[in-house]
C-alpha cells in the first residue's frame, strides 16, 4: 500500500522514526565508542609491519623511510598549508600516513606524517628488525655486526642469532640489577631512614642515651655494608652488562652502535609468521599487564598503576561497607520515620550527585592538611618538618573515596532492607527475636543482595574516578609499591600509581604523546574492561542472591 | 475428681539461672546493638554533612574583617628628639624606627618602648631636615630633603643573627650606600621641603621641590665596581618642568617615568620624564572634589596606583589607564569614604592594602582591589598624627598628637576578596577597564591577584549548556522511543547498553574527546555539521521509504525495532558524512574550514573547544538523562495510555498529549540531575578544553570550569591563603548548586510518584 507523504507525517510518524534514531545513535555511539577504544588499545601490542619507502620531499629530494605506520588521516592539502607545509599545487586532498621512524636519538623525532602519494617503492623486507629500549623508544634498521667489547663476533648471516642469544643474556643481567637496585636496596634505603627516625625520636624524647646511640650507630654499620657489599655485586653487574653492543645501519644509512643493555628485545616483525606474531602479541600483552613503566611512563606495562587502583579500592571498600551498612540499618530500621528522616534520605541521596572534585577538595582540606596534621603532630614528630600523613597518600585517597561512594552504599542498602516484607520481621519478633536478632538473623541476610550491589557499585565508581584522587594522593610515578616486603608493609601513607591518573597524565602530561598514545588506550580498555566486570558482577550477584530469597519474597 | 489424668505440658523450665542469664545477655546485646546502630548512623550522617560545614569553614574567614589588638602603649621613645617624620618597622615587627625632627634615627622595641639605638645623622649643625621619603614602598632607601638645599641618602637595615644558636637578635643600624656627605641639589641652598627618590637596578633619581614650588632634580647612571662592589654614580642630566602654582606632595614612579605633582588645591599634574631633556605635561586632574585641601598622597604597592586623601576624609585611588594609541590618562578608579582628617596613610609592603589614621582618632584598614574597609576603629579622642605598617601586614604603630605610640598587631588574613570582587567586574591596575579576570598567581609580590569566580562559573555554565544541548534530544528522545515503542525483547538490551556508559569514567571519555575528537574535529570540521543536517534527514527518509515498501519486508521486521533498522542508515551516514568532509571543505572553505572562520567571520577557533567538551560531556550525561526519563515515561499508568488509544488517538498524539504531559516533571528532573552532573564534570573539562578563563559564548573557543580549575590550582595552591580559601569557595558553589538541583528533582520526582500512585 502506498502511504501518502502527508498523511505519513500528520500521523506524527517522523517523530517516531526521529527517536528511534536517537536510540539508534546513542547505542550505535556507546558501542562505537568501545570499539575504538579496545580497537586502538589492542592493536598496539601486535607487531606491525615495518616499511621502507623512497620519500620524495616536495622540492624533489629524495629519502628513505623505515618505520611502522601508526596512523592516517585524510584532509585537505589548503590545511597543510596552512601550517606552513609544502604540498604541490594542483593537490586538494591529501591522504597521509605517520610513520613511526623511532630511532629518537638519531633523528630528533620518531613520528613523521608524510604524504602517501610521495612514498615510492614502499616494501617490507624480513631483514628489518626493531629493538625496543630503555630509552629513546624504539630502534629501526638493519643489523650489520654485534661486538663483544670491541671485538666483532657476528656479522652478516649468523648475526641475527648471535644477537638474540645476547640480548638474552643481557636481559637477565638487567633483571639481576633491577632486582638489586629496586628491591635490596630499596629495603636498605628504607631500614636507614628508619634508623634515621628512630634517632630523631629518640632525641626528641630526650632518651637519646649513649647505648641506645650505640645501638643505632651498629645497626647503620651493618646497613652500610650490606649497602656497600650490594654496590660492589652491581659494579660487576654493570661492568658484565655493558659487554656487548651492536651495530646497525638505520635509514639515513647512517651506522649506529647500541649496547645491548638498554635493549628490552628485538624482533623482526616482516619474517615472523603468524603463530610468532600471535606469541609475541601475548608476551607483550603480559608485559603491560605485569611490568613497570619505561620512559616516563609511555612504554612498558601499567603494574603499578594496576596494583594502585586494586589497593585503593579495596581499602575504600573495607572503610565505606561498615558504615554505608550501619547508616542504613539506622535509617530504615532504627530511626524514627518521620520529616526528619525524609530529609536525610533525600540529602544522602544527593550527596550521590555532588560534584566529586568537592570530595576532593574536601579531603585535602579535612583529611590532610587537618587531620593529617594532627597525626603528625602527634605521632611522628621526628619526621617533622616533612610530612608523613599529613599529605596525600594512600589512606586519604581511599577515606576520601569512601565518603564520595557512602551514599550509593547506603542508598542500595536501603533498597534492600525496604523491599522485605514487614510480615518477615514481625514474625521473626512473634517468635521472640530480638530486634537486633532479627535484624542480624532474618533482615540483613535478606537485604545482603542490596548491600552487595552497592558496594560493587560503589567500587565501579571509585575505581573510575580520578579528579579527587588528583588532590588526595595519586602521582604518575611512585618509586615504590604501597604494599611491598618492608615492615610495616602496607604503607598508608605512601602515594600511588592510578589507572585513571595514568590515562590523564601520559595523554596530557607527557613530553612524547604520540608515543604513548597507544598505551593509553590500552590503559583505558583494561580500566573499562575492569569496571564493566565490577558492574556486571553486581548484576549477576543480585540476581542470584535475589533468586536464592525469592522464596521469602511475597 | 482424681480420676482423670490431665495431660500435663512437658515440664521446661523457662526460668532456669541459665536461660534467665541467656534472656539478659539477649536483652543486653540488643540494646548495645540498638545504641551502637544508632551512634554509628547519626555519626556517619554527621560526617557526611561535615562535609557542607567544614567547606564553609574553609570559606569563613574570607568575609571576614579584621581585627587588632593593643600589645603596648609607651611615651614616644626619645621625646626629646622631636617629633617622628619617618616611621617603619622592621620584618618580625620586633624593632620600630623613627626618624625625628632632631636629625636622630631612634631603633626601639616595639613591646616595650625601650630605645635600641640612637644614631645621630650626619648631618651639619644648624641645618635640619624639610622633607623625608621612601625610595618605595616595601623599600628601606630614604632621601631626606635638607633646609640647606642639599638632600642625603640613607638606608636602615635589620641584621638577623642567632649567636646563641635558636635566640633570634635583630640588630638595627645605618647605611650610607650613596655617601655620607649631604649632596646639593639647589644650587640657591633654598630648603627641600618635598622629595622623591627611585632607586632602581641602573639609575637613581632624586626630585625635590625647593621651597614648595621649584623643581630640582638629578639623575644618576649606577656603575658597580667588580672589584670592591662599590657602585659608582654619573650624573645622567636630567630636565625637570617648571610648575607655576605650590607643590604640596611629589610622587616619582617606580620606572622613573611619571612625575606626580599635588597642589594644596587637591589638583596633581601628572608629568611624563621619559625623555629626560625635554619633560611632557601628560594631564592635569583635580582629584578632590570642589578644590578640597589635599591631606595626603602617596603610592600603593608597586608604585601604580596612587591614593589620595583630602581633608574631608575622601580617599582617592588612581592610576594611569592607557588606550589604544598608547597614551596615558590618569583616571579614579575608587573612592573610599573615611570621615575625618586624614592625617597619615601606610601602604601595605605585600598586598594592595592600607591603613589611615585621622584627627578623629579613627584608624582605618582598606584594601583596593576588593574595595573593603576591612576596619573601621575609634583609638580614642586624641588625634592620630602617624601610622606605619609592618613588612607583613601584622603589626602597627600608631603615634597620637599627645605623644603616645601605641603597638597593635593586626589579624587581617583576606582583605583582598569581597563578595563585589568575587562576582562583579573590577577594575585592575594596568587595565583600561574593570573587567572579570580570574589570574590568581604570578612571580612577584606587586601582583594584584585576580579572583573573580565570573568567568569560571561562566565557563561551567556554558560547558553545561553545550553539554546539555546535545545531551538532552538525543536522551530524551531516546529514551521516549524506548519507553513507550520499543519492543521488549530489545528493551532489555539497549537500556543496560546506554546504561553502562554512566559507569565508563570520565577520564577516558575526557582523553578520547582531547587526544582523539579535538584534532579529528579539526581536520573534519564540515563534517560535524555534515552529520548534524543528513542524519535527521536520512532517518525521515528512511522511514517513509520503509514505510512504503511492500509488505512483505514490512512486516518481517516486527514492530519496535526500528532502531535496528537504521543502525546500518547512521553508520552509513556518520562515514558519508566525514569521507565527504574534505571535499566539502575544498568546495565551502577555501579548504580550511577553522582558517575560513577565523578570516571570514572573525570568530576565533581552538582545537580543543566548547563543541568538544559538549559532545564528550554530552555523552557522559546521556545515560542519566535517558535512564530516568525512561523510568518516568515507562512508569505512566499504561491506563491512560490504552484510554487515550481507545478513543482513536494515534500512538504518537497519545504519546504528545497524554504521556507526555504526565511524565513531564520526572523529565524535568531528569534534566536537572543530568545538568548537575555536567557542571561538576571534571575531566572531560580539563583534558578536552584549553582550561583559558574566557568569557564568551563561541562555541569554538574553550573555557575554564570552577572543577577544573579546583583540580590545576588546588594542588599549589598555599594552605590557608586566600587563593587557597577561594578555591574552597568554588567548591562550595558547586556544592551548593549541585545540592539544590538534585534537591529540586528528587522532591518534583516524589510529587511525580505520588501522583501515579493515586492514578
């Protein structure tokens, strides 16, 4: 049947398919938005081809390019010229490709755009090898000869093995300093500043005697040998480390010499085959899951920023449950149901939507420069000048988080204990329960889906949120874990590494973005990924714990 | 009667020691459990509006004035030597310094009067001091004018030291780093009754006014000597104007540029000296109203502003405004209303503060920038001759006609922000306007702190605004989709879809919209607007061609998936739309859309700007939006709707004129909590905009918010100062706005549900 346009649009029916498109596009954007996201995070860990290309510059030079592809874009060449760039006359569109030429040592720079149409020649042969570093990122060419000190021991065919033998070699050697250098010494550093403390406590007290002096003096003796011995193991680590190097010719011909102890690994992407690139993928996927960061923080894994979160959100779950719980159960089941109660229930539930930056501000204000304070005051005088709580850290972030994530706790409780049926407790109160038996035997274990869902949802909340913890705590680099081998082992005081924190920091704050752009995302797909599971394991709990009371439900 | 055996109840004793101590334990833990539920819930609802309270604690002591309290009153130390013409107080306020009439510098402590030093100036016998001024304000160089036509240069310093290790000892003394001899200036030896003295990295000048109305001066070139570090004066040259009527006060700016001359009749002429040869006349202005008698004039901090006060107790700030030619005009910016002869007035060593005394015996503490009168006291009916100010604000001496010093000190924490400063347009030194500024730091002390909160809340506002303007058709109509035509099935998978993005951190949308939106917009900026026209388009037409298309197909697709039906048309649309953009800027804009706006219509273009933060933030409102407008149009009493349908409306007439209308308050309060969240938003603010505290409604320029400039300036911000305090004031505007438009919706969505409840 032929429906008349007129007609059609008297019926309203335009509105109707306006709103469907406005679902359809606020769905379509949401799953957009994630694909972008675990698109661009995931891709980042799989070894792409490596190029050579003859670039010819616009006043007809010719170059050689070697790198990766990172990204391309289509614009208009008035654009480029805008920003000062030379491109042909005649030309309208541009398609153009960043390369990843790494090598930032060498070249200044390791990320170029060039122009497709003046990359000729374009190719991937297997002899192109990529050696991720320490530091200046990533190296691209061709080996020519690896050295022993100054003496070539591969060149040619068998260099290639020769150098993945060393390279591991060189690796473990690195993992031994690091775990020396991080770990033993780190332990040493912190036992001395603790001596350092206990002295200046001692002297405050006044009980500074010559024994307990004594006592200290011998304890730093052994320290400092112990420090001494750890220095002399690294000497010969260092000495033994810095054995081998290779040599490698990049793209401007140029040969380089890299010593092997600043390399992390070095894989020729062009000559693996598919099983190889999907092992690699994984090794690399683990390495960003499990390993500290590199070069201010845009290589490398995300560890600690990891670990960090997991901490902090724990910490604030274990503080906000209790009291979420037992603000609740006063509200609904103790207080008096009168205006006044009304009142607190909707200001608490406000308190949901207040700005978190207010919390922060709050905590800094409150938590730390009154609180903390007073700790100090009080507690750690010998510290003083510089602060030990009474700065951000650990404890504060996760306190202040706690107040920002009570009210979903308290509201979601109070759901709960509001949907079981007043005949549920007056019988348990017929039998001659208690109140408080009744509550803890019959009511609570009713209301625990609730309870758990608002502690999910609480954490899903505060593992995201990262304006507060911008005042009350995280860094973008702390040397250390806040729960490590060092008594007393959970350090509360400590500042930390944070997901969120991280994605802000190095996509804003980092002196090489385009680097660590695709880390980033990375970053946000575990965060995303890490709190979609909290949400949906809230779900899931609900429903099972709901199902398994429904019985009690009428 | 026996007989029959009764069927006896089994023999339990309730009341066994046992039980009867169970039933207490049972009785005791309920009523600790009670209480301690009942301490730890009102104690957690105490600590969660800690919050609001001990924000407002923060914010207090901004509005509050000041406050001094007498700490000694002594005869003036060494009376006998005159009356005081200089006073000052050294850092800590612990010694006090006069210079008096008698050619005598006397150091004395300020807690008891007790004389420290007495130094006689070298100065000839017979010959006494005409006139005496700082070399600045905050600065210790002083020229002393001579009866005698010469002038002398002498500077008082404090030495800190600690001999007996924690003990602070200041000892006070004198420096002649220009020499020790008077050196002339009128060569006719008439006194120098008005002098002014600058004393900067390479130059010194001196200006003098011999017998109230020549003008004399010299400057000098400073050389300083590598080896000894003795600085080496040559005489520069200097030509000063001829002023016809009485000189009564002489002001030298800081640069050495301006040359302020006062007539008694309140009028100053204002000289340019830049060219040292030939001085240019820039402007003369009465200052006083009616030719009132002017009583004192001197610079604020930094050597800008002037102030002046008449007889009749009117204090007059100016400074020099310079428009678009590059020339200079004196203007008054404020007045202050003291009452009472001035007599004195101090300026302030780090702030834009001072404090006045008059003949009334009133002492009076101002402050520019806010334009407060932080204090206003009565000290007594003996007029007060003199007021000096300690380097930190927090000590004052004040001297009376009878000769008594009285030692003050001053609790005057924020002067410097009133409620007018904070909300409405001020006019700052070095502009040409009052105008919003908010500039709450920079390198050096002179530095007027800029703290107007205008255009932050400015900026939250119109980020909210943008915000919503995408946020809200697309929720709302979305939402009314859902609610009301959607199919089930599919129902349960879009809402927990859209959903889910409520619990997606803003952080990652934040980092998307500056390091993955911004630029893309910028390079495809057609296409945004592409988009905004064809895809509504491309959905009507969609769905009359659907509508039109046979049966067959029609009806495969059940009612209520529509939006499945045009996934495929958006993403289509969405890529046509950005393959097309470059083309469409080649056509349109000269190839460079943000370029062409610029030149063509003048409106300036940031790549990360209010269209992006709209979008991002409209993205994270969305699913607030959506989810409680769903809620209140889904939970319309299906009633009315199948009313409405039976007596022939259509679906969509139902939906305009019956649903609606009764789920139009939860729709309002859908949009209040989805506005109170975009105002608090904080990332997506701070990594999608500039964060530039602009005030302007371009929606390609950025913006800083309240949260976001609490989340840059907050860590730096020092503890207690008034930055700091009103920063927390931010957060409490913010508190309190978000608090009151979730209080609104949540009591017009409790009305709502009642009102369905009846239904």
């Amino acid at each position: 049947m032929k429906v008349q346009l007129k007609e059609w649009t008297r019926k309203g029916e335009p509105w109707v398919w306006l709103n469907a498109g406005a679902v359809a596009l606020s769905t379509v954007m949401v799953l957009g938005l994630l694909w972008l996201i675990a698109v661009r995070g995931l891709s980042h860990f799989w070894p792409h081809e490596v190029i050579e290309a003859e670039y010819v510059g616009p006043d007809g030079s010719s170059q050689r390019i070697i790198g990766q592809v990172a990204d391309e874009e289509i614009i208009t060449a008035q654009q480029l010229r805008d920003a000062g760039q030379t491109v042909p006359e005649g030309v309208e569109v541009v398609r153009r490709l960043l390369v990843k030429v790494g090598n930032r040592d060498t070249l200044g720079f390791d990320f170029r755009w060039v122009d497709e149409t003046s990359l000729h020649d374009q190719r991937a042969p297997t002899d192109l090898f990529v050696a991720e570093r320490d530091e200046w990122g990533n190296f691209y060419g061709r080996l020519v000869r690896v050295f022993e000190q100054d003496k070539v021991v591969a060149e040619g065919e068998g260099a290639w093995e020769a150098l993945q033998a060393r390279i591991k070699r060189a690796r473990a050697l690195h993992d031994k300093i690091y775990a020396i250098e991080k770990t033993d010494i780190g332990s040493v550093n912190y036992a001395m500043e603790r001596l350092r403390l206990k002295q200046r406590r001692l002297e405050l007290e006044g009980r500074d005697t010559p024994e307990a002096l004594a006592d200290i003096a011998a304890e730093r003796a052994a320290l400092e040998k112990r420090f001494a011995a750890m220095q002399d193991e690294l000497k010969v680590l260092y000495g033994e480390i810095g054995r081998d190097s290779f040599e490698a010719e990049i793209m401007t011909g140029q040969v380089v010499k890299v010593p092997l102890a600043k390399v992390v690994r070095v894989f020729r992407p062009n000559a693996m085959s598919l099983t190889e690139k999907v092992g690699f993928y994984f090794s690399k996927l683990w390495e960003f899951v499990s390993d500290d960061p590199r070069e201010a923080n845009t290589e490398g894994g995300i560890f600690p920023a990891i670990y960090g979160t997991v901490l902090m959100v724990l910490l604030m779950s274990v503080l906000v449950t209790p009291f979420g719980v037992v603000a609740a159960v006063y509200l609904r089941e103790y207080a008096h149901q009168g205006a006044l109660t009304r009142t607190i229930r909707i200001a608490v539930n406000n308190l949901a939507g207040v700005p978190s930056i207010v919390y922060g501000v709050f905590g800094l204000g409150f938590f730390i420069y009154f609180i903390g304070a007073h700790i100090d005051e009080a507690l750690y005088p010998e510290a003083l000048p510089s602060p030990t709580f009474g700065t951000p850290g650990l404890l504060w972030a996760s306190l202040t988080l706690a107040i920002l994530t009570l009210p979903v706790v308290i509201v979601a409780t109070e759901e709960g204990l509001a949907r079981i049926p007043r005949s549920v407790r007056e019988g348990s109160l017929a039998l001659g329960a208690t109140k408080f038996e009744t509550l803890w035997r019959v009511v609570l274990p009713m209301a625990s889906p609730a309870m758990m869902t608002g502690v999910i949802l609480a954490i899903a909340r505060a593992a995201g949120e990262v304006a507060p913890l911008m005042l009350v705590g995280v860094v973008k680099l702390a040397p250390s874990l806040p729960l490590d081998g060092n008594y007393p082992y959970l350090h509360l005081d400590q500042k930390f590494m944070h997901m969120g924190f991280h994605i802000y920091d190095v996509g804003f704050q980092s002196p090489n973005v385009e680097a660590a752009r695709p880390l980033v995302y990375a970053t946000a797909l575990l965060l995303v990924l890490v709190i979609a599971l909290l949400n949906l394991s809230a779900v899931y709990i609900r429903n099972r714990l709901r199902e398994r009371y429904k019985a009690l439900e009428m | 009667m026996q007989s029959t055996t009764q069927v006896q109840p089994p023999a339990i004793d309730f009341d066994t020691p046992a039980l009867r101590r169970r039933r207490k334990l049972r009785a005791l833990t309920d009523k600790v459990a009670g209480i301690s539920i009942g301490a730890g819930g009102v104690s957690v609802i105490v600590a969660v509006s800690l919050i609001f309270f001990y924000l407002l604690y923060e914010v207090m002591p901004l509005f509050e004035g000041a406050e001094i309290e007498q700490k000694a009153e002594y005869r003036l130390p060494v009376a006998e030597a005159g009356p005081t013409l200089y006073g000052w107080l050294e850092e800590q306020g612990e010694i006090g310094m006069r210079l008096a009439e008698g050619n005598r510098v006397i150091f004395y402590r300020t807690q008891t009067g007790e004389v420290v030093d007495d130094i006689a100036l070298p100065i000839p016998e017979g010959v006494r001091i005409a006139s005496v001024s700082g070399a600045g304000v905050d600065k210790t160089l002083l020229a002393l004018g001579l009866s005698d036509g010469s002038y002398l240069l002498v500077k008082h310093v404090y030495k800190v030291s600690y001999p007996e290790g924690t003990t602070r000892v200041i000892t006070p003394g004198l420096e002649f780093p220009y020499g020790e001899e008077p050196v002339e200036l009128d060569p006719q030896q008439r006194p120098i009754t008005q002098i002014s003295v600058r004393d900067a990295e390479d130059t010194l000048m001196i200006v003098g006014a011999a017998d109230n109305h020549t003008l004399l001066g010299r400057l000098f070139e400073k050389e300083e000597s590598f080896l000894t570090g003795e600085v080496e004066l040559t005489d520069a040259g200097l030509v000063l104007p001829t002023v016809s009527g009485k000189v009564s006060r002489l002001l030298l700016g800081p640069e050495t540029r301006w040359l302020y001359v006062f007539a008694p009749s309140g009028e100053v002429t204002m000289y340019d000296l830049l060219d040292r040869e030939a001085p240019r006349l820039n402007q003369q202005l009465p200052v006083t109203s009616g030719g009132v008698e002017l009583a004192d004039a001197r610079f604020l901090l930094g050597g800008i502003s002037l102030l002046v006060a008449d007889v009749q107790g009117q204090i007059t700030q100016l400074f020099p405004v310079r428009d678009d030619n590059n020339h200079y005009t004196l203007e008054k910016i404020r007045h202050f209303d003291f009452g009472g002869r001035v007599t004195n007035m101090a300026a302030e060593h780090q702030r834009k503060g001072f404090a006045a005394v008059s003949d009334t015996g009133t002492l009076g503490i101002f402050y520019t920038t806010s334009e407060r009168v932080v204090l206003r006291e009565q000290l007594g009916d003996t007029p007060l001759r003199r007021v000096t100010i300690a380097p930190r604000a927090n000590y004052l001496i004040i001297e009376d006609e009878a000769g008594t010093v009285r030692f003050y000190s001053v609790k005057n924490e924020h002067p410097d922000v009133s409620w007018s400063a904070l909300w409405s347009k001020v006019w700052y030194e070095g502009y040409s306007e009052p105008e919003y500024i908010w500039q709450s730091s920079a390198s050096n002390n002179d530095f007027e702190p800029k703290f107007s909160l205008s255009p932050l809340t400015f900026g939250t506002l119109k980020a909210a605004f943008y915000a919503m303007l995408i946020a809200m058709p697309l929720a709302i109509c979305g939402a009314i989709y859902t609610a009301n035509f959607m199919a089930p099935r599919l129902r349960t998978k879009v809402k927990p879809t859209i959903e889910l993005m409520e619990a997606l951190p803003t952080v990652i949308l934040g980092f998307l919209a500056g390091l993955f939106f911004a630029p893309f917009m910028e390079s495809h900026l057609p296409g945004v607007f592409t988009v905004l026209v064809l895809m509504p388009l491309a959905i009507v037409v969609f769905g009359f061609v659907w509508s039109n298309l046979p049966g067959a197909i029609r009806h495969r697709v059940p009612d209520g998936w529509a939006p499945v039906l045009l996934v495929p048309v958006i993403i289509v649309v969405g890529w046509f739309s950005f393959a097309i953009s470059p083309q469409v800027e080649l056509w349109l804009f000269d190839g460079n859309m943000p370029h062409w706006l610029t030149t063509e219509l003048g409106i300036d273009f940031d790549q990360r700007n209010a269209l992006v933060v709209g979008a991002a933030m409209g993205f994270a409102v969305i699913p607030t939006i959506f989810s409680i407008t769903e809620d209140a149009i889904f939970s319309v009493p299906k009633s009315l709707v199948h009313g409405s349908l039976a007596l022939g409306a259509t679906p969509w007439q139902t939906l305009v004129r019956v649903v609606l209308p009764t789920a139009s308050p939860g729709i309002f309060s859908a949009v209040m909590i989805g506005l109170g969240r975009a105002v608090g938003e904080t990332m997506i603010v701070l990594m999608a905009t500039g964060n530039t505290p602009v005030m302007d409604w371009n929606i390609f320029e950025g913006m800083r918010t309240l949260a976001a400039n609490i989340a840059v300036e907050m860590p730096e911000s020092e503890v207690a100062s008034t930055h700091f305090r009103v920063l927390f004031l931010a957060a409490l505007v913010l508190f309190l706005f978000t608090f009151a438009v979730n209080t609104l919706a949540e009591f017009i969505r409790q009305r709502l549900r009642t009102k369905y409840s009846v239904m």
